[in-house]
C-alpha cells in the first residue's frame, strides 16, 4: 500500500487475551494436519488387510494426501488474502472435517484415494490461514515472535506425536478412527472461530489469476511426484522427466509474476537476503526432520523390534525438546541477533546427527532417543526463527500467499529429504546385503531381503530359525550402516547451512522493545512525511526482521 501525505500511523497494539485465546483455536488444525502426515503410516497393514488395495493403490492412498497439500498451498494462500483468511479457514475445516468421516468409513481403494484427496485440499486451506492470521492478530513483534513459536511448537509436536497416536488408536480401535479423530476438533474450530478469531483480508488484492493458481499447481505437482517417485522406485525416466517438467512450467510461473500488477507471488520478495535465507534455510531443516524419521521409525520397529504403541511412546523426548526449544526462541533473540540462533540451531541438529551416526543394531534405545532430542530441539530452533523472519518480513497485504509459499516450500524440503536421505540409505543397505547375505539362502528370500528391511523381516520368518537370524543380522547391520551414512550426510549439509546462514544473516537484528515503542507497526517512524513510493523487499531488511515490509 502507497502512504499518501502526512499520514500518522498507529502505533503497535499489544494482543489481549481474546488473540491469546484465539492462538490455541489456531494451533488446533496446525496440530491435526501435522498429526495426519506421520499416523497412516501405522495404518497401512490394517487397510490392506480390510481394503485388499493393490501396491498402486496403495502408494496413492499415501501420495495423494502430500501431493494434492502441496500443489494448493500457494493459491489457497493467495485466495485467503483476497476473499478472507478466517473465511478460508473455516471452508477448509469443513472440507478436513467431512473429508476424515468419509475416509474413516471408506469402503474400497477408491474412495479413500479420493477423500485422502480432499483431505489434502482441507489441510491446503488451513496452514497458511493459520500463519497468516497470526501475522495479522499480533502486530507487537516480541508476542508475534511468541505465537509463532507456539504454532512451530505444535506443528513439530505433532509430527513427532504422530506415531504415538496412531499406535494408540490401532491398538484400541479400527484403521478408520486414525481420521475419525480429526472431527472433534474441526466441530470446535467452527464453533470458537468466529467468535475468537477477527477477519483480514488484503485491502487491494487485485484480480483472482486462475492461470498463475494453475501453474502454481502444474508446477508443484509433477516436481513433488517426480521426487517422491525417484526415492520409491530409483532414477527412472518418468519421474525424472515429471521433476524437469514441474522446474520448467515453475519457471514460467514466476516469469509471469513478474509482469503481473497484483501477482499470486511477489517475487522481488527474494530480493530481500532475510527472506530468501529463511526459506532456503526451513527447506533444509524439514529436510533433515523428516529424513530422519524415515529411519529412526524403521529402527525402533524392525531393528529393536518394538511394537507400534511402544515405538511412538519413545516419541515423545524429542516431542518434548521440540516444544521446549519453541518457547526458547522469543527469550533468545532478545539476547542475540537471530543468525545466532538460526546458525546455532542448525549446529545443534546437526550435533544430533553426529549421535544418531553411531547407531549399530546393538546400541540400544538410548542413542536414538539422545540423538532425535538433540535433533529435535535444533531443528525447532531453526523452523520458529525463520518462519518468524519470513511472515514478518513480508508485506501484510500478502500474507497469506507468503504463508503458502512457506508452507510450500516445507512439502518440498519433506520430499527431498525422503527421497535424497532414503535413497542413500537405501543405496548402501542394498550393497551391503549383496555383499554379506549367506550364499546358501533361497533366491526369493535373497531378493526380499536386498529390497527392503521390511522385506527382510518377512523373509527370515519364512526360513528356519537359524537361516532367519543369520539373514536378519546382515540385513539389521546393513540398515544401521545406511542409517550412519545418511545421518553423516546431513550433519555436513546443516553444518554448511549453518555457515551460509550466519553470512546471509548477519546484519539482520531484532528491534529493541524502545525501538518498538518509538516506531510504528512496521518499524518505521511514527509519520511518513510527503507521498511515498512502496518500498523494495530488500529495505525492510536493514530495519529488523522483526517489522513488516515497509509497503504495508
């Protein structure tokens, strides 16, 4: 927005408790979608065993969810902005809600494929509305800083949470109560949203482009697939070729912004270093969470050999370091500039990593839990700091396309770090098990085995019990040693994360709360003298990170 004459403007307003309440409606649908990423992993022996789906089925009951999540998470970001943020939301919570009782009673493939679907639509409405909304309900920096990190709390809570849930939920109930759950909540989100939660929208959004949210959605789709595709399956043309078409029509997406007055993405954004290091930096970051979950999952059930419910109880540590390190971050950047504490929790996780290298099939449980806790609170730092850096940084007006393209670039850092960590883990299990297993094992029992550990574990209960354990020692020692090049693999790249991070960081600060009081709500003083031009991206850098762009 243009500052036209001498225009005074407000100054900060501190948030009361009806936006402190208004918080924890927020943090409702951040916890389930979170929660809905890790819990069907636990489910899929009980729907195949009802369902009867086949492997494709199967792999799209998984894929369909993230996929059709991330495509949207950008327009339905930029649609927020333009017909109402909380408006968005509550549409979405109506979708998610419905969506989870269709899925909870679906009966064939099909149609949990389809409301899996939906799902992802619901949950594509949901998290950049949450961001958004608290960008506009906490306009005081230092409380803005605080709910975010409630958000990011509860958005790592539950992703560590997940296996905890769904291993309670199976053990009691049936596959279908994994989605039922989402109900409750979605009826209470209805229900407090308009009384707790106030609208904002952009005052001049400009026009709808449904060819800039098509391309948004050309663009996510195939690349994601091509990604997820490559860490199932291997190198192989198509999904190489679908990764190369998403990149191409991405880059045709954002030539268009460019040209367009009211674009869906402000790509001048990433002019800005504050802005552009705090994306790049969440996209590592969820790189390594969900990379290593990939394999910690794995270990706990196949390699120590613990049930669902057991597993996800040894969750809950690096749940609790996670929620810890969350509260920490608006005390640290009062003491440090927020390169500190982004660079030092990059060296933390990576810290993390280095224990979750020396795991062996013997280690025990302990390493594991040292080294997710460590990790956790590492990477927890680095996620509530940049998402604070970004959303304030960015123009209020596009808030919510901001938070989409936050959100978006979270799905992209998952995806990588399934299909760049597991495809070295899997790389080095494979060549291990070729190397080591016992020459005198039947053929199909060798090719379960150099498949999958899970492969593994189905084999050696199919031979005598001394060819059994013998195969599964090879194939338990062969995992850990992927487990130990993979955690390895990410220690280095946080570790270089952690040295870009405090180059291109370095001059951003947080103002001072008499800094705060002096200046308005986006850090500037207290009138604007004459007519003004909206400022670049790159200014709002050099008044803090903690105050919107200057053009709001």
């Amino acid at each position: 927005m243009r500052h036209t004459g001498t225009a005074p403007i407000p100054p900060t307003r501190k948030a009361g408790r009806k936006q402190w309440t208004g918080l924890a409606v927020l943090v409702l649908p951040v916890l389930l979608v979170s929660l809905d990423m890790q819990v069907l992993s636990y489910a899929l022996p009980f729907i195949s065993g009802e369902l009867g789906p086949s492997s494709a089925q199967l792999l799209w009951i998984v894929d369909i969810y993230p996929f059709v999540l991330a495509g949207l998470l950008l327009t339905m970001g930029s649609l927020g902005d333009r017909i109402g943020r909380r408006r968005l939301l509550m549409a979405g919570a109506v979708v998610f809600g419905l969506a989870s009782v269709a899925a909870s009673l679906a009966t064939d493939p099909a149609l949990l494929i389809f409301t899996r679907a939906l799902l992802g639509l619901g949950g594509a409405t949901l998290m950049p509305s949450t961001l958004s909304l608290i960008r506009n309900m906490f306009s005081d920096d230092g409380q803005r800083r605080t709910a975010i990190a409630v958000w990011t709390g509860a958005f790592a809570g539950g992703a560590v949470l997940g296996p905890l849930l769904g291993g309670v939920l199976l053990e009691h109930f049936w596959w279908g109560s994994v989605f039922l759950v989402n109900l409750p909540v979605m009826v209470l989100l209805l229900f407090l949203a308009p009384a707790l939660l106030p609208e904002s929208r952009a005052e001049q959004p400009g026009r709808f482009d449904l060819f800039s949210a098509a391309l948004s959605l050309a663009a996510v789709l195939p690349a994601v697939y091509g990604i997820q595709k490559t860490a199932e399956d291997g190198l192989r043309a198509a999904p190489g070729a679908a990764f190369v078409a998403g990149l191409a029509i991405g880059w045709y997406f954002l030539r268009r912004q460019r040209r367009l007055a009211a674009p869906m993405l402000d790509v001048t954004l990433f002019h800005d270093r504050a802005f552009s290091a705090s994306i790049a930096t969440s996209v590592l970051a969820i790189f390594s969470l969900v990379g290593s979950g990939l394999f910690t999952t794995q270990y706990l059930q196949m390699v120590l050999g613990f049930g669902p419910l057991r597993a996800g109880l040894w969750a809950l540590p690096a749940a609790g370091a996670a929620l810890i390190s969350s509260a920490l971050v608006p005390l640290l950047v009062r003491l440090v500039r927020p390169a500190v504490v982004v660079t030092g929790g990059l060296v933390v996780a990576a810290a993390g990593y280095a224990v979750l290298s020396q795991l062996h099939p013997g280690s025990g449980v302990a390493v594991l839990v040292t080294g997710t806790v460590i990790m956790a609170g590492g990477i927890t730092l680095v996620m509530t700091t940049t998402s604070d850096l970004v959303i304030a940084t960015a123009p209020a007006d596009r808030a919510g396309s901001v938070s989409g393209l936050s959100q978006t670039a979270t799905e992209f850092g998952g995806a990588f770090g399934i299909a760049v960590l597991g495809s070295i883990g899997t790389a080095v299990y494979r060549h291990d098990v070729a190397q080591q297993v016992p020459g005198n094992l039947p053929h199909s029992a060798v090719s379960a085995a150099q498949d999958t550990l899970g492969g593994a574990v189905q084999a050696a209960h199919q031979l005598s019990s001394g060819a059994g354990e013998e195969l599964l020692t090879v194939a338990r020692d062969a995992f850990a040693h992927g487990l130990r090049v993979a955690s390895w693999t990410t220690a280095g790249l946080l570790l270089a994360m952690a040295t870009l991070s405090l180059i291109l960081l370095r001059h951003t600060r947080t103002p001072l709360p008499d800094e705060a009081a002096a200046t308005g709500e986006n850090g500037t003083p207290a009138t604007v003298p004459g007519p003004a031009s909206p400022a670049s991206p790159a200014s709002s850098a050099s008044s803090g990170p903690g105050a919107p762009h200057p053009s709001d």
